[in-house]
C-alpha cells in the first residue's frame, strides 16, 4: 500500500510523512476511525514509506528491496497482530500470516467480516487470545534484522483479551528500543483507557464522497453519477462503497432478467417463456436462489411503496425507476401469495428440484397472481 492509493484524507498523510522526514514519529500512535475509512491501509502505506530506503517527498519509491518486501507484507522487522478465530491448529496470528497478508492485499480496506470469510470462520468470536502476549514479546526482543526499527501493527487491538491488553499496556509503558507501534481501531472505546493514554491519537473522518466517488470511477471505470450516488449511500464507508458496486452490477443482470420474466408472464407468451427458462435453467442454482431473493425484495418495495413511506424504499438508480412503474402490478390482493409461491421456489431449489419444471410452474403462477386486479383478489 502506498499513500497514493489511501483514499482521501490527505491531512493525516501530510501529517505522517511529516513525522518521518523530521524523524519524530511517536512510539505507538493509535490509528482511529470507522470501517472504511482507511486507517487500516493509512498503516500500511506509513509502515512501507518509514522502511522505504529511497522515499520521496509524498510516497515511497515500490522499487527498493524493502518496498518489495512489503509488496508481499513480508518484511522480517515487521510483525502483526490481529483477532483469530482461535482452535486447536490456530493458536496465535502467525499461525494464519499467510491467509492474513493475502486478505490485505486483496482488498486493503479489510473489515473484520471480510477477514473471518478469508478464514471460513463466519460464526467464531474473533479474539486476540492471551497466547498472543507471550508471541508479541518473543517478536519484539529481537535486534532489528536490516538494522532500522522493528514495526508492530495491532489491529482491532479491542479484541485483545484482558492478560495479552495488560502485557500490552506494559510495554507501551517501557518501549522496546526502536520498536513502533501502530494500533488500528474502529472501537478505541472498548480498549483499556491506560493503553488509550500510551498512544498518540490520528483520528481518521469519514472519507468524503467525492474522494470515494472518484476512487470507483479510476479504479472501477464507474460512471461519474452513479459512483456519487453509490458514494452518498456508503456514508463515507469505502469498504461499503465497494460492496454496494459489487451488488449493483449484479442487480443490473437480476433486474432484466425478471423484468423479461414479469412481461413473459404478463401476457403468458409460451415460446418466449420456454427461452427464459432455458436461459434460467443454465444460470446454476445460486444465482436462481438470488433471482428468486431479488424478486422477493422487489415485491417488498413495491408494497412499500403503494402503501407506506416513499422513504424507506431502498431501490436506487434503474431499479427504482423499473419498481415505480411496476409496483402497480404488486397490491394486498396478490403481494402475500406471490412472496409465498417465490420463497416456494427458494425452497425447492435449495433442495434440488428440476429448475425447467419449477420455473414453468413459477411462471404460471405468476400469470395468474400478476393480472388479479387491485381488490378482487380472490379469498
Ligand atoms: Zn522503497
């Protein structure tokens, strides 16, 4: 990571090139601020230029033999520490490095939930165990291997249980010699606060939404409208802002597709209807799953809608203008059977029903269900 690529926030990187080139940087400093605001990657790019051996004044130089260590994270006088879903085969963070630095790498602005994915661990309680204090004072006793400072970077430091946080605390209190310590954390306020008080404070903001915007529109070949409007609904999360793209795009194919289903079952047209089942059919399961969830969530914000606060609809972009025209097929006289014969089908493909025969029979429902008119539902 460089600062270059840390989005926004170009106070805090004055700041800390400041401290290097003055060769001030404090001995722990506590890198605070929300998901996706970038503190993770800020450390990074802060750990890359004080090893870099030919920096410049903005950034490090990615071609000295340290920075093309660090391209792989693996620098030997830089060591981590995070939250582990702890078992039998994992018992401090070096045991999952390698998963570790190649979760940063993929995706920088890592959250907690994106790094216990990276460790199949969805449903563990993340912890920094007591095991972990003895490692990190095993790590720092060494001398400097390429004789500058050793660096520990301490992620989601809160997740620290209460003997590895006290072991922590002491020595913050009688730093190592040339050892840094960069803590990173979105929830200060569940650290200890004699740690807090060791620490020198770079409060991150939100990053803005033009600096998010623009960082889809280089990077993602976003258009320039919808990566502000995707920027706004983020609130100033990139991390979500990320999310919310990945999920647009594929919404856009979900979106026609059963904008063709709904007029195929309008007007119940056989030849165009077997054509879509097809098409459905060689999708796989999964994404009939998310065809059937997306549908789901379509009817719900018709209903929204018709009948409840604007506000709360949360379609954006095309799809809002497709649900606008659409909700007045969607009314109490169909809404709660066709939720009830889609999560059916969710049901059915879950567990492996032919997909030929389930859409056909899906489509004829939903011929029936779509042309009762508002108030003469049938009981
Ligand atoms: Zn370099």
């Amino acid at each position: 990571m460089f600062f270059k690529q840390v989005i926004g926030q170009e106070e805090i990187k004055q700041r800390l090139r400041n401290m290097v080139q003055e060769a001030r940087i404090p001995h722990a400093q506590l890198f605070f601020g929300g998901e996706g605001s970038g503190n993770l990657p800020m450390a990074m790019a802060m750990v890359r230029y004080i090893f870099c051996k030919n920096r410049t004044e903005t950034d490090s130089c990615g071609a000295c033999s340290s920075c093309l260590k660090l391209n792989k994270l693996a620098h030997p006088d830089l060591h981590f520490v995070y939250p582990i879903a702890s078992n039998k085969d994992v018992k401090v963070s070096t045991d999952v490095i390698a998963e570790f630095r190649e979760a940063v790498l993929n995706q920088p602005y890592l959250n907690q939930q994106d790094w216990f994915n990276e460790l199949n661990a969805e449903n563990k309680q993340p912890i920094i165990p007591a095991e972990e204090s003895n490692e990190i004072i095993k790590k720092l006793s060494y001398t400097s291997f390429e004789g500058g400072v050793k660096i520990m970077v301490i992620w989601q430091p809160e997740k620290m249980n209460h003997s590895a946080a006290n072991k922590l605390l002491k020595m913050l209190e009688e730093p190592p010699d040339d050892t840094l310590f960069f803590l990173v954390s979105s929830n200060p306020d569940q650290m200890l606060s004699t740690i807090l008080s060791r620490t020198q404070l770079v409060k991150f903001s939100l990053t803005r939404d033009e600096d998010i915007a623009a960082a889809l529109t280089s990077t993602y070949h976003c258009p320039g409208e919808q990566a502000l409007n995707i920027a706004r609904m983020a609130e100033g999360n990139y991390r979500e802002a990320l999310k919310i793209l990945s999920e647009t795009d594929s919404n856009l194919q979900f979106l026609q597709h059963f904008q063709s289903f709904m007029r195929i079952c309008l007007k119940f047209d056989a030849f165009k209807i077997t054509q879509w089942i097809d098409e459905t059919a060689a999708l796989g399961r999964e994404k009939q799953k998310y065809f059937l969830h997306f549908a789901l969530q379509v009817f719900r914000e018709c209903l929204m809608m018709n009948y409840a606060d604007a506000t709360l609809v949360k379609l954006r972009g095309e799809e809002l203008v497709f649900a606008k025209k659409f909700a007045a097929f969607v009314h109490q006289g169909n809404y709660e059977k066709l939720v009830e014969e889609f999560n059916s089908a969710f049901y059915h493909i879950e567990r492996n029903a032919n997909p030929k025969i389930l859409f056909m029979d899906l489509a004829l429902k939903t011929n029936e269900l779509i042309n009762v008119k508002q108030g003469l539902a049938k009981s």
